[in-house]
C-alpha cells in the first residue's frame, strides 16, 4: 500500500526542504518514544524524512510515489536501507545529523553523537561587525579608508592547519582517516548503530607528531590587522559595507567569515541631508526680497549664484538640480533645496520708517 509522505510530515506537496525539515523535527520531538511518544509513529515519520529530505530521493517519490522505495517498508537506496526498525528494533542508517537539535542532539540523548562517516568539518571563522565614522564630504563622494582592528587571523607559522612545521603527520588510526567511529548502544528501542567523533584526531582524521608553537594546534592566531576599504559615493548613514572573507578566521583552514561596516554619518555645519537631497538655509535682506537679486550659496559641489526674484516671500524654497549626493545604487545625482528666510532688522531710522510708510509697506 502507497503511503503519503507528504501527509505524514503534514506538509504540503510544494514544501520547501526547510519546512519540510521543520516539521520533521517538531514531529520527531512530539512522537519520540523516551519521551512517550509511539515508536511505530516515529519510525513512519523517519521513513517519510528519508525520502523527502532527499532531492533526488522526493523526485523518485513524486514520479512513482513509495513503491519506488520498496512499497513503504524501508526504503532502499542503492541497496541500502535506510528507516526501518532493524535487527531487533534498531534505526538502521538514520541520518542522526538531520535530527538536529531534538532534545539537544538525538545523540546526547543515548549517550554518543551522531553524524555521517567524514572528517569533522571545521566551523567557518566568525563573522564581525564595526561602527564606521565617515565624514559627510566622503561619504556623498566617495574615499578609501584604511581600518586597523584586532581579530582571528589564520596562523602564518603553520598556514591553517595546526601542525608545527616539519611535523609528521599521519592517518589516525583509531578512525582511519574518517574522524568518525561507530559505537553500538542498547537501548529501549533496541540496538542502534551510530557515528561519534574520533576522540583520538578530534574528527580530524589526522595525527600530527607535533602541534603548531605559535597558534597551539588551531591553525588561528590573535593579531592586529590594516586594510584598505574603499567607501562608494552616496553611501549612507545606517548602511552596511561587506567585506568577503575579511572577518575572523576558521579554524584548522576553515572559510573566514565576512566583516561589515556599519556606517556612522557625522552632521556637517552647513549641509543636512535627506536621502540623496541636500537641505541648506540663506538669509536674504528686505531689500533683496523685495528687488530681487543673485545671491552665492555653498553646494558640496562648489559655489553656484541663485537667483532670488522680485518679491520672494521668507520661507520659498529653491531648487539646485543635481546639487546634492551621488545616488548609490541608481544612475544621477540628488538635488539641493534652499530655503529662504528674509531678514527683518530689529530697529530702523526715521528716515527709514518714511520711506516705508511712503511705499505703502
């Protein structure tokens, strides 16, 4: 009888491989049986996983449903069989690594780890994040900077791998070369076969004479590092810059992790900034308002003359077309917005006041 993979997991046929791994899990957790949960449901649902955890394995299944798999009652692979109970209750070759954390790790849980028969695979070094002070001239324009900070380097002495120079080094023999071993646990389910980590090597799959004097055995080491970064024009305050490969170090020849930068804006005196506009303020005379005038204002592009008509009223605001900021990730630039204020003098002479009162102001 054709069982419904899909349905056991309770996913849905156009499930993504996290959801489907999602759902797994939460079933696993729910259905296990050292937690009372019933063991012929939770050998369904690792049988069910097998296969739809599996691209090639789905594919199979979608085309020709779990009679591909040996109608449901274990399926097989290559030959090999991966999610019945087995031999007196065992779980066969179950893939203890897509169990994730259930229960923080299924192989805490009966006393060893879990895992597939290859060397241990170093962790990717970590990655980091800096504030980035940039002033508001080289951030509209763009600059190169050179940053020092301290992180995980990969060791220079021994170039990664952890052994002094000149070491021996050899296949564990205790793993050959795997950095895996099996153990054999009894417990409430039965015999069960499973991977752990070589104790000897580490998982590494290898045994060196002699470890690295300089970074102990890691491959990293702490150091103080320079290195140029150029800043694009128009980046922003509260951007981010990443640098591939230029966060700390893995360990053992593991990938670096990224760095990124994380931009700090400093204010300018003169010039405000929204988005790739610029905001500025001028004080123009009575006089100025009233006739009209060419007055000079400060761009970040230099010294342009704005032209103030005949009875502009404090408060108009004036556009600049392509005054302001280099757009970062679109073609043109920004534009400057000037706003006006008429000065009004505080007292004024006799005279003054007449020549007022006779222009009817």
């Amino acid at each position: 009888m054709s069982k419904d993979y899909y349905d056991i997991l309770g996913v849905s046929k156009s499930a993504s491989a996290d959801e489907i791994k999602t759902a797994f899990r939460k079933k696993a957790h729910e259905h296990h049986p050292d937690k009372g949960g019933n063991a012929e449901k939770f050998k369904e649902l690792n049988e069910a996983y097998q296969v739809l955890g599996n691209v090639e394995k789905r594919q199979r299944y979608d085309q020709f449903g779990s009679a591909a798999f040996n109608g449901g009652s274990g399926a097989n692979w290559g030959g090999q069989g991966f999610g019945g109970f087995q031999n007196g209750g065992g779980f066969g070759n179950m893939d203890f690594e897509d169990l994730g954390d259930i229960f923080g790790g299924f192989g805490d849980i009966f006393g060893f780890g879990g895992g597939r028969q290859t060397a241990k695979k170093q962790a990717r070094g970590r990655d980091m994040e800096m504030a980035l002070n940039l002033d508001f001239i080289d951030a509209a324009f763009g600059t190169e900077k050179e940053i020092s900070f301290s992180k995980n380097a990969t060791c220079d002495r021994c170039h990664g791998n952890g052994a002094e120079p000149g070491a021996k080094v050899e296949t564990c023999k205790t793993c050959n070369g795997s950095g895996r071993v099996t153990k054999i646990q009894r417990t409430i389910l039965g015999n069960i076969q499973a991977q752990s980590t070589c104790t000897t090597c580490d998982g590494e799959g290898k045994i060196y004479s002699q470890k690295c004097t300089k970074c102990h055995g890691s491959g990293v080491y702490r150091d103080q590092v320079k290195i140029k970064v150029r800043i694009p024009a128009g980046i922003n305050d509260g951007e981010s810059i990443r640098l591939s490969g230029q966060g700390e170090a893995g360990e053992k020849g593991a990938a670096s992790g990224d760095l990124y930068l994380r931009i700090k804006l400093q204010n300018h005196k003169k010039f405000l900034r929204d988005g790739y506009d610029i905001r500025t303020e001028e004080t123009i005379s009575i006089k100025q308002a009233i006739l009209g005038d060419k007055v000079e204002v400060e761009t970040i592009h230099g010294a342009v003359k704005l032209k103030i008509p005949e009875g502009t009223q404090s408060g108009t605001v004036f556009k600049l077309k392509e005054k302001g900021i280099t757009k970062l990730h679109n073609r043109g630039i920004g534009d400057q917005y000037i706003k006006v204020t008429v000065k009004i003098p505080s007292s004024v002479t006799k005279k003054q006041k007449q020549m007022l009162e006779d222009l009817g102001l």
